[in-house]
C-alpha cells in the first residue's frame, strides 16, 4: 500500500537526519569533554587531531550504528495511542513486559557502545580498560582500569534509565499538535527543550548511578577481574568509595557523556516524531479506480496502521478548515449516479468514531454508577467469543488500558447490565440517527471491547502477555463467595495505595484527537456546506450528525461530573515524554462544544426545520441561546 | 432616547466613579518590610530569596549578609552580581523596553488612552450576545448581560493589572483575561446565579518570562489563543483546553506589543517595541516582516473578509493600509488617510483636530472606521477625540470623513469597540476618562449610499458633524487598475 510506505519513508528519512546531525553535536562534545580553562589553544589542536585519528572515525561509524538502532526502536515501538497503566501495578506489569524487556536490554547495550566511544574520545585515563602496572617484583602485568569501567557502566545504566522512564513517561506516545510549522522551524523550537532535558536527565541519572555504584561497584568489578584476568590495580582509591567518587573531573565525565548520549537519542525521537506527524494530503478523490485505496473516504476506515488513520483524520480537519477547493470534492457527487459517495463515506466514519466514544463513556459510566458491584458473574461463553475476536476493531493497546483498576475484578460485561439497556435503547431506536450511525458492526464492538478487558483485569495484569493468556481462558468462570469475599477485602486494601487517580479517566479518552478531528472535520464541512454545497448533500446527514454530537455532549458532560474526571493534571515541561494524553479530554470537551457551537451559529434558526427529537431539539435550543 | 425604545435592545450605559473602587493602597512588595524578621538562619533567607527573586535575589541576600558569610563568597557574588547588571543594562540599551516597569510597560503599549489613569482598563462585547466585560481598576472584571439581573464580579490572587480581555469565539462562557503575571481563562457559566465566581472557574496560563501580558487575541474559530508579551521575543499560541503552547520564537523586535487575528482567521497582525511588525499566517505559522520607517506599528485592525489591514505607526499621524490577496508579488504599504492637525469652525468656535493615534477599530461590517487620536495632554484644548470615517471595502476601498464623538465637558476618550452584531448599523461602545461607558450607534442601511444616522447615547455624548462640504469629499479612494 502506497500510504503505508510513506510512513517507512518518514522514518528513514528522520532516521537519516539524525545520523547527518551526528557529526556536530559529537563535535561539541569532544570540544566539552577535552576543554580545559588553562590551555585553551591546546584543548582545540588536541580536538583536531582526535577528530581526524582511527579510532575518533571507528567510534563515530559505531554512533552512527547506534543512532540507526535507536531510530529503529522509536520506529518499532512509537504509538499514537498511548498506553496508560491504571494502577502501579499495571506500571510494573508494563515494565516486566517480555518485550519491553527486550528494549532495556537493547537500550543498555547501546549506552555501553555509547560509553565506549566516548571514553575513546575523552581519552586521557579513560581510554582502555586494561593498563600495564608493574607490582612490587618488577614483573608487568595487565590491571583494571576503573575509570574505563565507571564510563561504561555509567552508560549502560543510562541507557537502562532512559528505557525505563520511556514507559513510565509515555515517550513512545506520538502526540500532534494543533499548530502545523514546518518541520525545520518545529525542529529549532524544541532545539533549546532537547538540550535541557538531557542536561537535566544526564544530572539525575548520574546520580542514581554513584550511589548504586557505590553499594554495588564491586560486583561487576571482580566479575571483569575474574573473566578477563586483570588484577586489581594498586591505585590510591578503589572508586567505590566516598573518596573515590568524589573526583570532580570523573564526575563531570560521567555527566557530559551522558549528557552526549541523552542528547543525540532525543534527536533522533524529536526528529521521529517531527516527521511522522507532518501532515500528509490525502487525494479526496481519483479518477483512476486503482487509485482509490489510498483516497481520503477509503484510508479514514482503514484500522491498521493507526497512524494512517490519525494522519487522515488530520488530513480532513485541515482540508475542511483552509482548503475550499477540496471541500468542493467533498460536497461533489460521482460521475455515473450522481451519489454523494465521499461526503458519505467520510461523515459515516466521523459519526460513528463519535458513536464508538459515546458509547465508551456510558458503558463506563454505568460501571461507576453501580459503584463496581455489579458482580461477575458473567457467562463463560461470551467470555470466550470475545478473547477469541479480540482487538480487531479497536486497536489492541486500547483493550490492554483497562478502565479499571486490576483489583476490581467486579468489571463484568457492562453490556449486559439492565441500566445500560435503558440508556442504550433510546439511542437505538428513538432517534433519527438509528440506521445510518448505529449499524450492527457498531452495536459489536461493545461487549467486545469491555469484556476484553474483563480478561485483562481479572488476569492481574494489564497488557496481556502472550504468556498468560492460556491462563486466562482456564480461569473458573464462577468464582466462589470465599474467594470473591477475599477479592473484595484485597480490593479495598490495595485499591487506595495502588490505584493512580484519574488515570482511568485519562484512558478512556487516550485516542480522543482523533475524535477531536473528526469533531472538527464535521463542523467545519457542515459550516461550509452552507455555502458550498451545491446539491444538498451535508442536509441529508445534518440531523444525524447534530443528535451524534449532541447524545456525545450529555455524555461528556456526565463524565465530569464523576470524581478525578475533572480534576487537572500537573504539567511537568521539563521531560521528553510527551503528557499531551493527560489533558486531551479537556481539549475533547472545548472542541465538541465549540463545533456545535459552530454549527449553530452558522445556521441560526434554519435549525428549526430540522428533524430532532424532542429531547435534543430543547437541548439544541440553548445553544441557539449562547447558554451551555 | 425614542429611537432606543423602538429597538429590542439597549445595552446599558455605565458609570464607575472612581471615588466607588476599593484601590490597593500598597503593592504586594511593600508589606514585606513590615513582616521581615532578621531571627532567620542564613540558610533560610537564601532559600526565600532565591524562591522570590531568583539568582539575582539571592546574590543580593549573600552580598548584603556580610558578617555571616566568609568574604570571598559575599564579594564574589557581589561582582557576579555586577556582571549581570551590566550585561541587563546592556541588553537593556539594545531595548529600551526592557528596563521599564511592568505596569509602566502595559501602559506604553496598551491600546488603551493613558492605561495606569483609567478608570475602565478593558473592555470587550461577547460576540455573539450582547453581554459584555469590563476590567476595573481594581484588578477586579464585571460582566453585564441585559438579559439577566446578575452582574458577575471576577476576582483572583493573579489578576492583577488587566490589560486586555477577550471573549472567547463560539463559547458561550470563556473570558480570556491578559494581566501583569500570567494569562487567565475564567469560565463563566451563563445559566449560574452566583455574583462571586470562584477561583476555581478560572485556569491560570502561564509560562516563563512571558510577563506582562500586554495582547491576546482569540481564533475566530476558537480553537486557540495567542497572547503577547513585551518581554518575551516568543508568541504563544496556546491550546487552552490543554493548556499547553507553542512559542513562535523570531528574535528581532525585542517582544510583541500588539496582536490582532483577521476575522477570516488567515492572518495574525504582531507588532514590536521596534519599528518593525510582523504578519503570520496561521495555515503553516510562517510571517512575513513588515520594517517600519519611523516608529513602532502602534495598532491595526482587519477589514471584516481579512483581505485588508488598517495600521498606524507610532509618532505619524497617518493611517497605511496594506492588502493580502493570493497573489504573490511585492507591495508595499499604502497611505490611506492623512490626520495631521485642522482646523475646523462650528457654530461653537474653532476647534483643531488631529495628530498621533492611538488606536483603530472597524466596525464587523466594514463599514464605519473609528479613530481615537491622542491629542495634546498639554494643550488645553487638544484633548483626545474619536475621529468616525466612513469605509467601503468592494468593490474598492473607501475612505470618507464621517464625523467626530465627544464626551461631556472634562471627559475623554479612552477606550472604544464596536459590537461585534448590532443589526441596525454600528454600534461603537465608549469607555471616557470619568469612568463612564456609552454607546454611540450609526444607524445605516448596509450595502447602499449609508445615511448620516447620527445620534448621541441616552445622554452624553455629542456628535458633531461635519460640513455637509467636506463630508462629500472622498479622503481616499481606490481605482481599480
């Protein structure tokens, strides 16, 4: 698929920025690490010939390996939804993931590469890790040089830390921004933030490193003695002492190379995430059919890769807010027919992307509501058609953010629940929109997505592991009211000092931009339509999409009302994780009140011959007030 | 007074004396020396210092503790001290700006007429009701809605020194307010009866260095915010909801004074201390810069289809107009209205008019132009007008004098704004230097010969009309090439 391979394109090409960025900032570090106030001339005729020697031209080949690594892992691991632990214990389910495993074992041996070639640079007494001593009898032999070590093991324990705070801050997470620039204006801004994140990171992981050091140094020292037959040297302070560990200059190695090594891995993420979120123009239409597949209408259904779906749903919000010419495709009908077949496809997808979060939110309000008794007493059966079907129509990861905490295993199927019924059926039959919103492949969905997660919980830990997933379908369907009994006192134990506030609010709403864009996409096309639309073709879905948005904004409205769902998060700028996610049902709730606000205001009292219930037309009223 | 009767609305004519407000009778740094003990540990006063001031307070702590601290440490830091005032006072040559007050700073660049002396500090209609906000000397901002009997009071611990306020676009309740520390976004909710909002309504937006809050300035389609501060060389453009902004960092010009979004949302106007603005267009956020001869750009406003922006420049008493249409190609910016000093005779005396302006605004239909001159403070009978042009936009650009509007005896103008929707011409909303706010309408039929619908508020103000003569001549007209 064409649209696919643009995303490999993207990443090749930021990948490749990053290693063309390599020589400069490797430059500036050499300049750093070898800088002395006393011989200013001396430092720089010292870098020149370091620069041009073999080994300078090795490590740097080595690097640049490194980066490509790196920029293969962002590339590997990135997701645009990102994945939110609802507890601490699912934090560490998280952490202990077979294949985040992989990626801090990866990331450490590339710290220790990285560590390598900066001890190679720096030189001086950190060049090798064995140095000839020559003990009391005169005899030489080969000693351990524990600077080397120290450089070394300081770079795999960054490396370690940084994948580390990668899960903990969401630094996989790819967030868009609402201001589009271009991609060389964005890369300077965030310039001076990259700097300083890894200065600060550098500072903070160096010091957890001395103090482990200093309990644990001696572990992998006697360890590379051992194997690699070196002696202890006869130096003056082994460096896992007080003494030892307070050399200033060692100190400030330590730090500039972990500085160096943060520094040219954050590029290479920055550089990711700047490319792969540049916005990509879609054709609307083609007048070839081979072409069609990658055609705005077709991509926006697609549900794999994500990204293609964000980058199209970007895609609509821009062309439906700046371009009139596209807008006109829209609104176009096709050529034999003459069938709205774009407006259709595109405002099906947006309303029942919108339908899907509504849905979500009132499954999880119902949940809420019955305060996570409703007990679990679900039927074997649906339990396993639905591990069986799983993640196919929402992506995987948002099944694995459960919206509970895992000690809550009363999270039963709320689709069952007679509450949900009663709210559910007015939607289902009394409203204009039943029928072209509402088809049977949406009404799917919901006992899939929360029964899925049912597995998850119950099975203690979050992201389902392929390990534990025989596990669970052995799981006794009925537990007995003893066991139950124990759940429910663990429960109210832990749930406390393990539950992380507001985090099952945020994850509910963790894939709302694209939400968001659909919202805007569909205000802004109907705003349009109202003089753009020659043929009508925004009228015949306009009652639909005003009940959509408005059913969506009683159901959000409803959501804030719950505890945490309101309260904010605290912003921390000083980290390279991306929180975009913690405040996005925020922005969620301004975007849906301004698009009907929108819509409103650009048809006035037009809105009046519009077919409504009852119920939505009174609701629609106070926005023609100006008093929501 | 029958003309409002027949209408469905009447916005309500205001007076705040200033005799009525509750002042601060001292600044927050003043009570400090009050309460300062010295029992402190040296260790703790640092702590405070640096928490409060910074480095710069805590050099100032260690230099001025000399018997408890060795020496070398006191000079030391005493000499750093120096160092940092010197390359400041260097920076500060390169911008004058930078080493003015923050109060006095807002005051320089506000749109407002003589901002740190007016009663009314801001002022903005909502745009799409008829409710409206006006920020006080007090620190404290009042909402008014004819259509219902509370008035809002907003108070918090931050609002200090407002400069500018703005109602948010397609919202019924946000009220983005610009002060002296930070940005703050109140949710006022329309349907509530409370008169003392908490703090809790309002979310605080702030970021580093990017204080005083001078301009701010919504998305007509109210997705962000972009606000402007004469010490920050960055602009924000901030996503509200998510609070959280991307700086647009250009250098040149020392910080943004003015900002101004185009009512189509294409184009944002910024200008800066120098003489120099700025105009972004918000598609891809690049900008084009606009050098200025003489001064700073010192207001704008945007012709209603955004393809024509209005500006004047500091120390010249004429308007230029430029023009943004899609064809690229070199121009330059044109003068449109010359409004140096002239006499005019009325049947009460002569009176001379003209000078340097201080601010523009355009009625939403493009129809009337409201000028408000800054006169002479220290002629006597110079004082601060409102100039009123009439203004065509297509097929091409008009500019007619129209007339003038002046308050009562002793009152001057200090702030104006058009309603944003007024159905039966143009309504222009006057702040005067008693702290009186009232409403002067044009009354005129939109796309046809506009009739000289003149006619003052309820009671004040006095419109005067020109020599029907010199009202036919066009000040300025375009020709279509």
């Amino acid at each position: 698929m064409i649209a696919a391979s643009v995303i490999c394109w993207r990443a090749a090409a930021s990948i490749a920025w990053a290693v063309l960025l390599l020589p400069p900032s490797t430059a500036i570090f050499v300049i750093l690490s070898k800088f002395s106030v006393l011989h200013p001339i001396q430092t720089i005729s010292e870098c020149f010939s370091m620069l041009t020697s073999a080994t300078a031209i090795f490590s740097f080949i080595l690097l640049c390996g490194v980066i490509i690594m790196v920029g293969f892992l962002n590339f590997e691991y990135y997701t645009v939804i990102p994945t939110i632990a609802c507890s601490k214990i699912a934090l560490f389910g998280q952490l202990l993931h077979p294949r985040q495993l992989v990626n801090s074992l990866v990331h450490c041996i590339m710290g220790m590469i990285v560590a390598w070639c900066s001890a190679v640079t720096i030189g001086f007494r950190y060049e090798t890790l064995g140095h000839p001593c020559a003990q009391t009898d005169g005899y030489h032999q080969m000693c351990l040089n524990e600077y080397h070590l120290i450089l070394l093991l300081g770079g795999a324990f960054v490396g370690f830390s940084h994948s580390l705070l990668g899960v903990i801050h969401n630094m996989n997470y790819v967030s868009f921004h609402t201001v589009q620039q271009y991609k060389y204006l964005r890369f300077k801004g965030c310039l001076p933030l990259v700097v300083k994140c890894s200065a600060t990171q550098a500072l903070y992981s160096v010091r957890n490193f001395i103090v482990v050091y200093y309990f644990l140094g001696y572990i992998p020292r006697t360890w590379i003695c051992k194997t690699l037959n070196l002696h202890l040297g006869s130096s003056a302070h082994p460096l896992d002492s007080i003494a030892g560990l307070l050399d200033l200059s060692l100190l400030y190695h330590l730090w500039i190379s972990a500085t160096f090594l943060l520094f040219t891995w954050y590029i290479t993420l920055l550089l990711f995430r700047i490319f792969l979120t540049e916005g990509y123009s879609f054709p609307v239409q083609s007048s070839f059919t081979e072409d069609a597949d990658h055609c705005l209408p077709k991509v926006l259904t697609e549900k794999q890769p994500m990204i293609l779906k964000f980058l199209a749903l970007q895609d609509l919000a821009l062309l439906s807010q700046h371009s009139p010419l596209r807008r006109c495709e829209v609104f176009s009908l096709s050529q034999p027919g003459g069938h709205p077949h774009n407006w259709n496809a595109i405002s099906k997808e947006c309303l029942s992307l919108l339908a899907d979060l509504t849905q979500r939110l009132v499954a999880y309000h119902d949940t809420v509501a019955t305060n996570g008794r409703a007990k679990s007493l679900s039927s074997g059966s649906e339990r396993k058609t639905s591990s069986e079907t799983s993640g196919t129509l929402i992506s995987q990861k948002w099944l694995s953010m459960s919206a509970n905490s895992p000690f809550t295993p009363d999270l039963d199927s709320p689709f069952m629940s007679p509450a949900l019924r009663r709210l559910a059926a007015p939607v289902e039959q009394g409203s204009p929109w039943y029928g072209t919103v509402q088809s049977p492949h949406i009404m799917r969905r919901v006992p899939k997505l929360w029964s899925t997660s049912t597995d998850s919980q119950v099975n203690g830990s979050s992201p389902p592991s392929p390990a534990s997933v025989p596990s669970d379908k052995q799981e006794p369907s009925k537990p007995s009211f003893l066991a139950q009994f124990l759940q429910n006192r663990r429960e109210q134990v832990l749930k406390p000092c393990l539950k992380l506030p507001e985090a099952s609010s945020q994850a509910l709403f963790a894939d709302s931009q694209a939400h968001i864009w659909a919202l805007e996409g569909l205000s802004y096309l109907v705003q349009a339509s109202f003089s753009e639309d020659q043929f009508g073709v925004v009228q015949t879905t306009l009652p639909s999409i005003l009940s959509c948005m408005l059913v969506l904004q009683e159901a959000v409205d409803r959501h804030f009302k719950l505890p945490h769902a309101s309260s904010k998060p605290v912003r921390s700028t000083s980290s390279m994780g991306d929180s975009t996610y913690k405040t996005l049902r925020f922005a969620l709730r301004a975007t849906l009140k301004t698009a009907i606000y929108r819509i409103t205001t650009t048809f006035g009292d037009h809105l009046n011959a519009v077919q409504l219930s009852a119920e939505h037309r009174k609701r629609l009223q106070q926005f023609l007030e100006y008093k929501e | 007074k029958e003309m409002y009767q027949s209408l469905d609305f009447s916005p309500p004519s205001l007076s705040f004396p200033r005799e009525s407000l509750k002042l601060h009778s001292r600044t927050e740094n003043s009570s400090k020396a009050a309460f300062l003990d010295h029992s402190e540990t040296l260790w703790m006063r640092s702590a405070a210092a640096w928490r409060d001031g910074g480095l710069t307070g805590l050099l100032n702590e260690i230099t001025n503790s000399h018997p408890e601290v060795p020496k070398w440490l006191s000079m030391s830091s005493g000499c750093i001290l120096a160092l940092l005032q010197w390359v400041s006072s260097f920076h500060g040559s390169l911008f004058p700006h930078l080493t003015l007050s923050s109060e006095d700073m807002i005051a320089e660049f506000s749109q407002v007429l003589n901002w740190s002396d007016c009663v009314v500090r801001a002022f903005a209609w909502h745009p799409h009701t008829d409710k409206f906000a006006v920020a006080l000397l007090d620190d404290s901002i009042k909402i008014y809605n004819p259509k219902s009997a509370t008035t809002p009071t907003l108070k918090h611990r931050l609002q200090r020194n407002v400069a500018v306020v703005q109602w948010k676009p397609l919202c019924a309740s946000a009220l983005a307010v610009g002060c002296q520390n930070c940005l703050l976004v109140w949710h006022v909710d329309p349907c509530s009866l409370s008169t003392r909002p908490s703090a809790g309504c309002a979310h605080v937006l702030s970021h580093p260095g990017h204080a005083p809050v001078t301009s701010i300035a919504w998305s007509p389609s109210g997705s962000l915010l972009v606000s402007a501060s004469p010490m920050d060389t960055a602009m924000m453009v901030w996503d509200v909801a998510a609070e959280s902004c991307v700086p647009l960092q250009r250098v040149g010009g020392g910080g943004v004074t003015f900002l101004s979004w185009s009512p189509d949302g294409s184009h944002v106007l910024a200008s800066t201390p120098s003489a120099l603005f700025r105009v972004w267009e918000t598609r891809m956020w690049t900008c084009e810069r606009w050098p200025c001869i003489k001064g700073r750009c010192q207001s704008g406003c945007w012709s209603p289809d955004g393809s024509r922006l209005l500006f004047t420049v500091q120390d010249e008493a004429v308007i230029y107009s430029l023009t943004f249409t899609n064809t690229p190609g070199p121009h330059a910016a044109v003068v449109v209205a010359d409004l140096s000093e002239t006499t005019f005779s009325t049947p009460d005396g002569d009176i001379i008019v003209g000078g340097e302006i201080q601010s523009l605004a355009w009625d939403p239909r493009g129809e009337r132009l409201a000028v408000l001159l800054k006169g002479d403070p220290r002629a006597a009978d110079r004082s601060p007008i409102i100039a009123v042009f009439k203004t065509r936009v297509s097929p091409i650009f008009e500019l007619l004098p129209c007339g003038f509007v002046q308050g009562e005896p002793g009152a001057e103008p200090r702030l104006m704004q058009f309603h944003p929707n007024f159905r039966h011409g143009a309504l222009l909303t006057v702040c005067w230097s008693s702290g009186r706010i009232t409403h002067v309408p044009f009354y005129f039929l939109s796309a046809s010969i506009p009739r000289l619908g003149l006619s003052g508020s309820p009671t004040l103000p006095h419109v005067q009309e020109r020599p029907a003569d010199f009202a036919n001549q066009s000040l300025f007209t375009e020709f279509i090439s």
